[in-house]
C-alpha cells in the first residue's frame, strides 16, 4: 500500500541534487565577491587617511574628522547597502535556479490537493 500524501511531494524532488549544488557554488561566488568589496572598503579607510590629508586633518560636523564620521557611521551604512544587495541577488539566483516555489500558491496547480479552482 502507498503512504498518504499531502500533494506536495512532487515538489520534493524538483531540485536535482546537481541543481542545488550549482545554486550553492553561484551563491558562495556572490557571497565572496561582497565579502571581498566589504574587505576593500574596511582596508581603504584608514589608507585614504594615510594618502589625503584633508581627510584625517579637516573638520566637518561637531568636530569630527571626515575619517572619524566615515568609520563611525559611514561603514555601517556600507554594510547595510552590501547586505540589501547581496540577498536580494541571492534570492533571485534562488528563485531562477531552483524550481517548484512559484507554484506552491497557484491556484490552477493541478498537483494541489484541493485541485484547480473552478
């Protein structure tokens, strides 16, 4: 006797174990590329200060030395923006390589164990 179901097995085997091991290695690539840019920016700081000047000598709000204000505040912005941006490349590397979550909310799936609306 088969075991019951609840209509979502075919979506189990979808995804090759060769597909999902494509998607990781395209993820771990994206990943290290943000990494290596997070990398850059960390090192570059206190190199602009060395090479500029203005930048560890001039004044800007409060006081602060424009490398003071970049490290303080600026960083954490630049890790925010390589964060929004390296997920949603991630998610739509996820959502083009790996298959079957576009159909787990379609109504007219005939695999649904409601079955297709009328």
């Amino acid at each position: 006797m088969g075991r019951a179901t609840d209509g979502f097995d075919a979506y189990d085997t979808a995804d090759t174990a060769a597909e999902v091991s494509a998607a990781f290695r395209v993820i771990r690539r994206v990943a290290s590329s943000y990494m290596a840019v997070a990398a850059a920016v960390v090192v570059a700081t206190p190199l602009v200060g060395v090479a500029v000047g203005w930048w560890s000598g001039g004044r800007v709000v409060g006081g602060l030395s424009p490398s003071f204000a970049f490290t303080a505040g600026g960083l954490y912005l630049v890790f925010v923006v390589l964060a929004v941006l390296s997920t949603r490349l991630v998610e739509q590397v996820e959502d083009r390589m790996l298959g079957g979550r576009e159909f787990l909310d379609d109504p007219e799936d005939p695999l649904d164990p409601a079955g297709p609306t009328p």
